[in-house]
C-alpha cells in the first residue's frame, strides 16, 4: 500500500544542511514539520533532539550565507542594545541584539535565513539589522543570561534602582486593609522587598530568610535544599523590612515580641500570582522573616517524576488504593512531604471519592477536594477539623500533620472505621515512625492494625548532567559507603559536580527524591504489638528486602543522578 506524504520544498538552511550530507532529506523534512508543529526554530529543533551539533549547524550556515559567526561567550553584550528590543520579540524570535554601529544592530540567531525576526526588529527599534551566526545552545544560554542582566541584580543595588523597578500588586484574602504607616511606607524598602520576591521566584528558591544581626543584615534564599547568600543590605533598614513584610502578610506591626504567622499573595500579572508563606521571630537584634514559596505546579507533578524506583512505586499505589488505614509520609522540614501527599490526592481525586483536608496552611488550592485551613486563633484545630470530617461522609481523610496525642487518636479511629488517613509526620524514618506514634500515647495494637505503609524520605540535589564529571573512589572507600563487593565488582561509576561557570556554578540543578516504602506486614505487626524498637524494625524491614533511605541514596548515586558527598549530607546520621 502506497503512503502518501505531504513533504514540502527544502529551503534554505535545511538544504544546505542535506546537500552537505549532515541531514538526511527525510529526516530533515520531518525536523521542519515538527519544528513548526511544535511552534519552535527549526535549528533549535535539530540541536534539541541530537540530530545536529550546534557548532556543526553555525559553521554551515555562515559558510553558505556569508553571515559572520562569533563566540557570544566570549563577548560583551551592549547593555544599551539589549534594551532596545523588548524581552517579547527576544523571546518570540530567539534573537539576541548584540551590538550597534551607527545605525546598524548586529542581532545574533542561529538561523540567519530567519528573515522575520531581523525585519519584526528592525520595525520596532527604527534601525537596519544585521545578522550574526551564534551555535544555538550558546544562543539560549545567552538569551538567558542577557534577560537576568535586564531584571539586575540584587548586590549593588540603591535607591535609584529600587525606583525604576514598579511595584507588585498584594493581593489580600479579606476587604481588610492596613494602615501602613509614613513609617513603612518606604519606596526603596518596598521596592528591595518586590525584587528580593522576583528574584527568589527566578531563581528557583523555596525560602527566603531576612536576618538581622548586631552589625549586619542580611537575605539569604535556600536553593536545591541550600541556603546562600543574596544580599546584604544596610542594617538600618532592618525594621523598615520587617514592617513592609508584616504589611504585605497582613499582620500586626506594632508587635515585635512573639512570632507571626501570615500569608502573601504576590499578583505578577492578571493570570498569575505566586503565595508566600510568612512567619516572624523576634531575636536578639530584630525581627527575623522567614518566607516559603508555595509552588501551586509542585501539586501537578505525576509519580513518575517524584524519583520512586519501580518497585518502590508499586507499593506507593498499591497501598495508596486501599479503602482504609493510615497512609504516612515522613522525613525533616523541606523533604518533600508535602508534594508527595499531593500527588497521592491527585491519583485519588475522582468524582466518586469525596476527600478533604485539614492543612496549615493550605498550600495548594486542589480543584475537587475539601480543604480546611487550620486556625488556632479561631479555634479550628486539628482534632476539631478531623471531628467535623467525620460527619462530612469523607472517603480520604488529609491532615496536614500529626502533632499531638489528640490528633493522632482520631486518625487513627477514623483508620480502624472504614476511612483512609493520609497524614505526615516529622520522624527520620519508617521504623522510627512506628516508635514515635507509640510515644505520643498510641497503643501498640492500634498502631499495627491501622497502618499501612509509612514512606520516608529525603531531597538531594541532583548533578547538572552536562557538567558532572567522573570521580575516582577506591574499593575500599565504596564499602564503608554502604556499597556490596557485588555492586563493586560489576562496576560502579560515580560522578561528582563540574564547574558550570555562570550557567551552572555549583554542578547541581534542581533535586531529586530519595525513599524508604515500608509497608507494615504481618511479622512487623507482631514485633510492634510485642513492644520492639526501632532497631529490631529496621532489621525486620531489612530481612524484608525493604530498602532505607541510605541504601536508596546509594543506588541514585550509582546511577549518577546525584554524587555520593551529596547523599551523605542528606542521608548520614
């Protein structure tokens, strides 16, 4: 049977790709296709998917078009040029204005037969454009560069920075307003406070720390689960960026003797907002702030993008689809909990199940699900909240966290009546969990009975996989890590961080989960109603073929996804 194709006449660089034999004439039709389907530049298309090297393409188009190429690495943007063409034609064209001579600007592509974009800038900036060849990874990687540099930095800023830089919209909750007082009402304070806010949000941070000290003060954001040092602004705005902060969160700013709790909803534009996460601490010398981002895409992640291995995934939705019993996710502040029970609620958020939450704070906002905000303050606790599920004809119960004897108790009487319970708790581990529950004044019989499968875990910081290097250990070494002689005689190969430069300087981008899913058998039910420790749980899991979170850690290592120093700061007690 004949297949008919819509193939359409090769032009430009993609002929002079085919006619040198770097591109078949097939694959490169498809290229073309996919590339306009998809909405992106041909050439970075080709780069993207390994078709062909971005040097190789840079070389060829200059040759065959007569269009110098240049190294942008090795060069200086003119931040002047850069102004002149808006960050949406930069983004739209992936086109970069290097420089200007007279009343020519040089724009750097990776495809100089993109004639639209060179005569769409031309348009807007009222001057003649010249193409300059850049290789296409470059080119993004500059692009990004030159659209942080536009937005500046927060080193050596002063008030005449904080004035070109517009306010951000606060959103509030209630019609409630506060008096912000001439005292606060600061524009250099409000503005370092809005982009201290961007920048954290750019960066990719998950906490903002504002930190007073006797004869300092400085900002500092947690990235990839580590804090480093943004900025250091001058210690008499220390008040005035406490007081702008309690403004923004709505709390109380006469009161600088006991800690606060608020919530700021930063409005970026119509259709976007970003939730902060507020809590103030008086000490020594001031009031410390400490922000968390709420990331409202945390609560989209699918399973498979959490990090389990196949056979720990396997256990996760077996026991995350059982009618009843408690479902408990643990490990430190900032592991990951969070986005874990999230992911479980959204498996389980259909429209024949009815789930509700009791959280502080609501996090997420979950289309489907009936969530509480926790309030000491009004009285809505926990233990009222899981109360008044109880009559609410819940399937799934959430609670935020298991603090207290109270809380746990009904939980666990919500477990042992036909629900299931989902909850966290702040323990190291599964056995330890098991442990602690009987501490909090849980009898040993209700806690093997009601408990299904306990998951604790931890977040490394995942290896740049373009500037990881390999790392030389000796066998010796790898067996006091934890590793078999098995493991080492088959071969193991560890990476470790490279210099990414700019782009990458710790050798680390984003973070990955590490597990221990410990479902309670029937021998692990024995040894809680027996009183064991966690120790001889431990061992039972063990004897199981349950991993710990170290053996996990271990294998993620291995598998070069993060470096063995990096597992033992998460893992090593």
């Amino acid at each position: 049977m004949a297949v008919s194709t819509n193939r359409v006449p090769l032009s430009g660089l993609a002929r002079k790709l085919v006619a040198d034999g770097l591109l078949d004439e097939v694959a490169a039709q498809d290229a073309f296709q996919q590339a306009v389907g998809n909405k992106i530049p041909f050439v970075k298309y080709l780069v993207d998917n390994d078709l062909v090297s971005a040097k190789v393409i840079a070389h060829a188009a200059a040759q065959e078009f007569g269009v110098p190429a240049l190294d942008v690495e090795a060069m200086e943007i003119d931040p002047d040029v850069l102004k002149l063409v808006s960050e949406e034609l930069i983004t739209k064209h992936h086109a970069l204005p290097l420089f200007r001579r007279g009343n020519r600007v040089y724009i750097g592509v990776s495809d100089p037969t993109n004639l639209q974009a060179l005569d769409e800038i031309k348009f807007h900036i009222g001057a003649n454009t010249e193409a300059v060849v850049i290789e296409e990874d470059k080119l993004g990687k500059a692009i990004e560069k030159a659209m942080e540099a536009a937005d500046g930095g927060l080193g050596d800023m002063d008030d005449s920075d904080f004035d070109n830089l517009d306010d951000l919209e606060v959103g509030a909750d209630e019609s409630e307003r506060e008096d912000e007082s001439a005292e606060i009402d600061d524009a250099p304070v409000v503005r370092f406070v809005n982009k201290v806010l961007l920048d954290a949000i750019k960066k990719g941070a998950s906490d903002l720390h504002f930190e007073p000290y006797e004869k300092s003060y400085r900002v500092r954001f947690r990235i990839d689960g580590v804090l480093e040092e943004i900025a250091k602004p001058p210690l008499a705005l220390a008040s005035k960026i406490a007081a702008r902060i309690k403004v923004m969160s709505r709390l109380d700013v006469s009161e600088r003797r006991v800690p606060q709790d608020g919530r700021i909803k930063l409005k970026l534009s119509k259709n976007k907002s970003i939730d902060f996460r507020v809590s103030t601490c008086p000490t020594l010398f001031g009031e410390k702030s400490v922000m968390r981002i709420l990331d409202s895409d945390a609560a989209k992640l699918q399973i498979d993008q959490l990090g389990y291995e196949d056979f720990q995934k396997e256990l996760f939705l077996k026991n995350l689809h059982k009618p009843y019993g408690m479902f408990l996710v643990t490990g430190p502040t900032g592991s990951g909990k969070t986005v874990s029970l999230y992911t479980g609620i959204n498996i389980l958020n259909q429209v024949e199940i009815n789930i509700s939450t009791a959280e502080d704070p609501v996090e997420i906002n979950l289309a489907g699900v009936n969530q509480v905000q926790v309030d000491e303050r009004t009285g809505m606790t926990f233990p009222k909240a899981l109360k008044a599920f109880l009559r609410q004809d819940p399937d799934i119960i959430l609670v935020g966290e298991i603090r207290d004897l109270e809380t746990a108790s009904i939980g666990v009487k919500a477990a042992q009546t036909g629900h299931m319970v989902m909850s966290t708790l702040h323990t190291n581990d599964g056995p330890q969990t098991l442990t602690r529950l009987q501490d909090m004044g849980i009898q040993p019989f209700a806690v093997a009975t009601t408990i299904n499968l306990i998951t604790g875990q931890r977040l490394a910081r995942r290896l740049h996989p373009d500037y990881r290097v390999p790392i030389d250990i000796p066998p010796e070494a790898l067996l006091d890590e934890g590793y078999t002689q098995e493991e080492i005689d088959a071969g193991i190969k560890l990476f470790g961080p490279g210099d990414g430069g700019t782009d990458c300087p710790s050798g680390y981008k984003g973070r990955c989960g590490i597990y221990q899913v410990m479902p309670i058998s029937d021998a692990m039910k024995r040894l809680i109603i027996e009183g064991a420790n966690a120790v001889q749980l431990a061992d039972q899991a063990a004897e199981e073929g349950i991993w710990d979170i170290r053996k996990s850690g271990l294998a993620k290592a291995k598998a070069g996804i993060t470096s063995l120093a990096e597992i033992n700061r998460v893992t090593v007690e």
